[in-house]
C-alpha cells in the first residue's frame, strides 16, 4: 500500500512548511510520496521547498485555479494506492495517515476523514450530514434534538451536534483531510475529481458523487490531527467567503434534489437562517473593526 499525499500551497510557506516537517516525522508505518502543489505563489520562489525538501514533487502551477483543479493536477503525478488531500493549514502529532490508510480494509469506504482539533485542541465538526429540511428544521429548533440521548442526537445530525467521540459512517467528510482509493477516479467523469468550485464545498460535492458510486464517507476518530483553520485565508474575505459557500450549497442541493417543491422550500429555511447569521456575523465584524482603529 502506497499513499500520495497532496498538498497545495498558497502564499503559506511557512505553514505548508510545517505541514510537510509533520508528515515526515510522524509518518512511518506506510510508503507514502509527498506531492506539492504551488497554485501561482507569490510569497517566495516555490523551489525553496525542493531546497528544504528535496525528496518531494513539486508542481509549479502557474496560475491560482483553485482547490479542486490543484489537486487534479498533483493526483496526475501520484503513484500511491491511495489519496489524501491534505490542507496546508494542518499538521500531524501521531502517524494519522498510517492508521487512517489502514482503515481501507473496508472497500465500502469511499472518503475518509479523521478527527480534527484546532491548535487550541477543541473539536472542529469534521463528519457531517448532508443538508436537507430536516436536518435545516431540527437545527432550527434544536431544543429538539437536545432533548435526544447524546449518542442518537449526534449520529442522527452530527456536525455540532456531534463530538467527535467515536468512529462512525456520515455523509461526508471535511477535505482538510480527505483519503481515498484511487481507483474511484476510474468511475468518476474525466476520470478525475469535479472541478466547478474554485474553493469550498467540494468535500461535500466529492462525497456525494462518490456515494453515487455506490461508496460510503467515514469519519474515523482513533486518530488526531491539528487544523489551523483559514490559514491561507485574510479575515477581511472571510464574510465574502460565507457568501460564496451559501451559494456553493444551493448548487450541491440543486445537484441531489433537483429544482423542484422540495429545493424551494430548503432554500426558503436555510438562506433565512443562514442569511440571519450573515448578517449577525457582518455586525460584529464591523464593530470590531471600528474598536480596533
């Protein structure tokens, strides 16, 4: 078993740096490659990290296109079994990718993810159920579900909802750390990961395209990784970014349920919940801002 890990860069050196450091000195029990991705830095010349790691493949991608298509062109390269898309924003504490890759003894799994904890260690929601009317209602009301025994509560909802306490089978999986055999792309169209997004969402899309394949997501919680979370990303786009991901949402809803009765009346509760926050989120932002000058 051989795993290809690939990680892109984007203005991170620093970050990304760290990442690769973790991997290799964690990473034992498993033949892996390391497979860097540069999408059109304009940090620091990209072959600083053959001169820090001579040992990995670097791509020098020369223009900034996005998740989906830098991980395409880095999965062209890979030789492994298996795939992980690996954010540049996260780095290792034990040998996750060894213990992870060998959870594919099961060959109903399509996409892995594994517990994440930012620096500070609390629980980032990680295994995640795809949105619908239901789910969109009860998180509305969630005295509902609060009302639920722990463990049925957090299987039946998850993100949240859940703790990140025990492994289970979900919708989909956060592509911060995202496995996968690499035989599925075989099944998929083009023979490689969709491309539509730029940025955020594509986990949620993979795994659903991959469930159609007849594969499941599962989130397996015996291992921990750190993830720092929008490294990569200014705080001044970060409202912009919440926009951009409530569109990317409607049109993976679009994608599952059509555009029919049941796609007006989730986009009549969820943009009016998720507007709401929005705004609330717009507010504070302000004022802070105001605060700090």
């Amino acid at each position: 078993m051989k795993v290809s890990i690939i990680i892109i860069n984007y203005n991170t050196f620093e970050l990304t740096c760290n990442c690769i450091e973790s991997v290799i000195q964690h990473t034992h029990k498993v033949e892996y490659e390391i497979i860097l991705v540069d999408n059109a830095s304009v940090e620091c010349p990209p072959l600083l990290f053959n001169e820090k790691f001579p040992e990995i493949i670097l791509i020098e991608n020369k223009d900034n296109s996005g998740f989906a298509k830098g991980n395409n062109l880095g999965i062209e390269k890979a030789t492994g079994d298996y795939i992980l898309l690996l954010n540049s924003d996260t780095y290792l504490t034990e040998d996750s990718i060894s213990i992870a890759a060998a959870s594919f003894s099961n060959k109903v799994i399509g996409a892995l993810g594994v517990r994440m904890v930012y620096p500070n260690q609390s629980i980032q929601y990680s295994a995640r159920r795809f949105r619908s009317i239901a789910w969109e209602l009860l998180d509305l009301f969630r005295f509902i579900p609060l009302l639920m025994p722990y463990r049925k509560r957090a299987k039946l909802l998850l993100g949240k909802y859940f703790n990140a306490d025990f492994s289970t089978y979900c919708d989909w999986v956060n592509g911060a750390f995202f496995m996968f055999p690499k035989e599925i792309l075989s099944k998929l169209p083009d023979h490689k990961l969709d491309e539509r997004f730029f940025m955020y969402g594509e986990d949620q899309l993979w795994c659903y395209q991959f469930t159609r394949l007849g594969y499941l997501s599962y989130f397996f919680a015996d291992t921990t990784i750190v993830h720092i979370n929008n490294g990569s990303t200014q705080k001044e786009k970060q409202l912009q970014l919440i926009l951009k991901m409530i569109k990317n949402e409607l049109e993976i809803m679009r994608a599952r349920k059509g555009k029919g009765a049941y796609y007006c009346l989730f986009c009549a509760i969820y943009l009016s919940k998720e507007y709401a926050r929005y705004a609330i989120k717009y507010i504070l932002f302000k004022l802070n801002g105001k605060l700090l000058r």
